[in-house]
C-alpha cells in the first residue's frame, strides 16, 4: 500500500506548480515545533534536553501560522515536545486547515482523550500517535508503563468520533524483523488505523540512548526480510514504492532535507530537525544559506546511518512524480 491518492495528488500539483516555476529546491512538508517540553522521557528523543526556560515557551500562532505561509508547503507535521501541550494547539490546527493546508498532530496520544472535544474531523486533519512497538516493547521506548494501553483508548476513541488516525513507528537495533511485523500487523489489522508511517531510528545527537540506533546495512536487512511474502502491499503504508525500496536497499537517493524543513522556537533549522548547525529566520535564508551539497551519506560523517524520511522520502516522492511508471505504480499501490 502507498500513500493515499488524496495526498499523492496534492503533492503531484505541488511539484508541477515548482516545476513550471522553475524553482529547484521548495517544501513539501514543514515540520513545525511550537514547543519542546512533553509529558514523556523517550530514549531516542532529546527534546527535553532543552534549559528549563526553553521548556516553557510557546510559539504564538501567529508565528506558527506565518512561517508556514512563508515557506508554502501543502502539507504540515507539527510535532515537538508533545503537541497537545500548547494552550492554543486547536487554534493552530484552524488556522491552517483554513488556508487548506494538510495537518498531520503528532502525539503520544497521553492527553488526546481530554482535548479531543476542541478538534473537528477534516479531511485535511489527521492525528498521528506514535507507537513503537507492542505494549512492552513502546512502554520501555517512552520510559513509562501503561502509555501503550492509553494510546491505543485514544486512538479508538479518536476514530469513533470519525477522526482519520496514523500511527508513526520508529525502529531500532533492538528490533528485529518478527517485531516489525507484529507491531505493523496489529497496527494495521487489528487496530485498523488508516496509515502507517514507519521510519529508521536516526542518532538524534540529544537523545539519551545513543547505543540503540540503527546502521544502514541493519536497516536494509531488518526491512527487507520484514518487508518479504508480500506483507508490504499488505501494510497501508503511507509511504511511496520507492521509500521503501530506499529502505530494503533496491535504490539509493541524494538526501533533499530542504524538502521537509523544521521550524521551531529558534527558527529554521539548518540542515533538518535531525542535525543543528544553526538556525536562521526565514525559509528563504535557509535555502540560500544552508550549504545542502555537504550533507547527506558519504558527505557529512553525522549522516552516514541516516535513512531517515526528512531527508529520504521527499527523494523518493520527487522520484516518484518525475517518472510516468513510478507514478504509475504508485497509483496502482495506493
């Protein structure tokens, strides 16, 4: 399965408005922080690393909103931090979805159930709920027992209430192949959620665990063997053919982290969310400043695990829409 037609077709219309522009380097996503403090201790997050005065500020939505007008993305993660911890989260969701863009809140889901009456289902509004994992497995990943069994009431009640749910799964060297298809098919068969979203665990370099993130060579090996007997077609993955052939080794890509910039409380972040070498203020200013050619594996020795999706998967989507068969086959798939 790949990415659902609606979302293929508004990046489809995207790359086309960019092309016939003549513009080379542009976003397809922006992942927006309106904060960093959260509710959880994740081993591979950093987040909470920040000072304690970091910790307490908001954007205001103001902000939030302008920097995604500026750099003119359709669609729009926000993540942090945990999201629903920001007093006008809700506000920021309208504003967005009123100016059509597509909203992806990501979350723990820890505090979904008691903000859930501030949102309204949309087809261009989506939760997506971090699970890492079954329950003993995500519950050692957030450093809290019981998070699995509360996430899970929250994505059933969230769907329930007619809301379109993904779940976001990040693996790791302690996982195998057997552990990426139980929690895939629980996800997708049991759970039904609409979308997975899966990803390769990065070295973020503030995350407390820094043993536990995957290699390259692990990764392929992990995906391809758990990718086998057709359960990849099988999955709803929301990923293009050609991401998760990047995963199982098929391609490689040059890494286009402009194409899904992170823009938090510092400002634009240079290269990705994943790597800090500054932060400038303006979308603009991170496209002409930022030296993309010296990143990316076998450039930069901080990237040379990554598989990451902020700076591989919107290679495989231009690949994608570039090409009349990969389009084809990705219209075939979804």
């Amino acid at each position: 399965m790949s990415m659902p037609l609606s979302v293929s077709m508004r990046i489809g219309a995207h790359l086309m408005k960019q092309k016939l522009r003549g513009i080379k380097k542009f976003p397809l996503l922006v992942e927006l922080e309106p904060l960093f403090a959260c509710n959880l201790k994740c081993n591979g997050c950093g987040k909470i690393q920040h000072p304690a005065s970091v910790l307490k500020q908001r954007m205001p939505v103001e902000q939030a909103v302008a920097a995604i007008e500026e750099a003119g993305a359709p669609m729009v993660s926000i993540a942090g931090g945990e999201p629903l911890m920001h007093p006008q989260i809700e506000v920021i969701v309208q504003e967005l979805i009123k100016r059509k863009k597509m909203v992806f809140l990501c979350t723990n889901a820890i505090l979904l159930p008691k903000h859930l009456h501030k949102f309204t289902p949309s087809p261009y509004f989506r939760w997506v709920v971090h699970i890492d994992g079954l329950r003993e497995r995500h519950d050692e990943s957030v450093s809290k027992e019981g998070v699995f069994d509360q996430a899970v009431a929250a994505i059933k009640l969230a769907q329930e209430k007619g809301f379109k749910v993904n779940t976001n799964t990040t693996f790791f060297n302690t996982d195998t192949p057997q552990t990426v298809i139980d929690v895939l098919d629980y996800l997708n068969d049991e759970l039904g959620v609409d979308d997975l979203q899966i990803s390769p665990g990065y070295a973020y370099e503030k995350a407390p665990d820094q043993e536990h993130f995957l290699g390259v060579e692990e990764t392929r090996e992990m995906f391809r063997k758990a990718f086998s007997d057709g359960r990849r077609k099988k999955w709803r993955l929301m990923h293009t053919p050609l991401f998760l052939d990047f995963l199982e080794g098929k391609v490689e890509y040059e890494c286009t982290a402009w194409s899904i910039p992170s823009y938090s409380l510092f400002g634009w972040q240079k290269p990705c969310y994943l790597m800090s070498d500054g932060y400038v203020s303006s979308y603009k200013e991170l496209i002409e400043t930022t030296e993309w050619e010296k990143y990316g594996r076998g450039k930069d020795p901080r990237c040379a695990n990554c598989m990451a999706h902020c700076g591989y998967e919107p290679s495989a989507v231009i690949a994608t829409m570039s090409s009349l068969k990969e389009g084809i086959r990705a219209l075939r798939e979804s």
